[in-house]
C-alpha cells in the first residue's frame, strides 16, 4: 500500500465521536473541566480553565509530553522553566515537554484558558514551586 492508501484504510475504520459538555465540564457555566484523547479515540487531551481570581491559576507542575496554551480572554501571566511570558486573548504559547510550568491570572478580568495536552492521557507531575520555597 502507498502512502494515500493507508491514509484512506485509517479513516475507513474512524468514526466521528462526541463529548457532550456534561461528560467533561465541572462547573455548571463556566469553561472549566476537561476530556482525554482517549474518550475520543485521539492522542489530544483538552483541558478547560477558567478563574476570576487574580493570582488564581495551575501550581508548578510538568507532564512528559508538550503542551499548547491558549488564552482565550483575559491576561495572564506563564512561568514555564526560567521565562516569564504575560499573555493576553489571543495569544498561544507552547510548554515543552518535561518543562515544568505554572500560570495565573493576572487581572483585572476573568481569565479563560484551553490547554492542549499532546497526548492521549493527562499525565501531570506536581512540584514544589522554587518561587514558594
């Protein structure tokens, strides 16, 4: 088989899928919560974050694969290794694998954030912050 064909033999055997907001989301309005690729039948995990608190956001943690950022309002700000990154609607950025990473809120408005985790699980290891000690 070339290359279009087995291309065209994968997609025979995927079917669509839905999540329905019920099965992901812990919060009744707001874009909080998440689903695995694996509920999907794909290697991508969706995680959903949203805070009205300044300073609010995710503690100092790393996971083994990459993962993409993605503001979707408001501002926040992103340590991921040594850099500090302010960010803003709109903005992606990327946390590299086996870095460890953390962001928050920084105000005045509600941060809203979608997190795309390259892989199939999500696998998080939590750190003690070298901020906080």
């Amino acid at each position: 088989m070339n290359g279009k064909q087995n291309q065209e033999a994968g997609s025979e055997n995927r079917k669509a899928k839905a999540i329905r907001r019920s099965d992901w989301a812990n919060h009744d309005s707001l874009w909080k919560g998440y689903f695995e690729g694996a509920d999907l039948g794909t290697e991508v995990t969706v995680l959903f974050y949203t805070t009205d608190e300044v300073g609010e956001g995710p503690k100092w943690h790393v996971h083994p694969y990459d993962e993409v950022f993605i503001v979707k309002s408001g501002r926040g700000l992103f340590t991921v290794g040594d850099e500090k990154i302010e960010a803003e609607t709109g903005d992606v950025l990327l946390g590299p694998a086996d870095v460890p990473h953390k962001y928050h809120n920084l105000g005045p408005d509600r941060l809203e954030m979608i997190d795309i985790h390259l892989s199939d699980k999500w696998v998080q290891t939590d750190l003690e912050d070298p901020e906080l000690a």
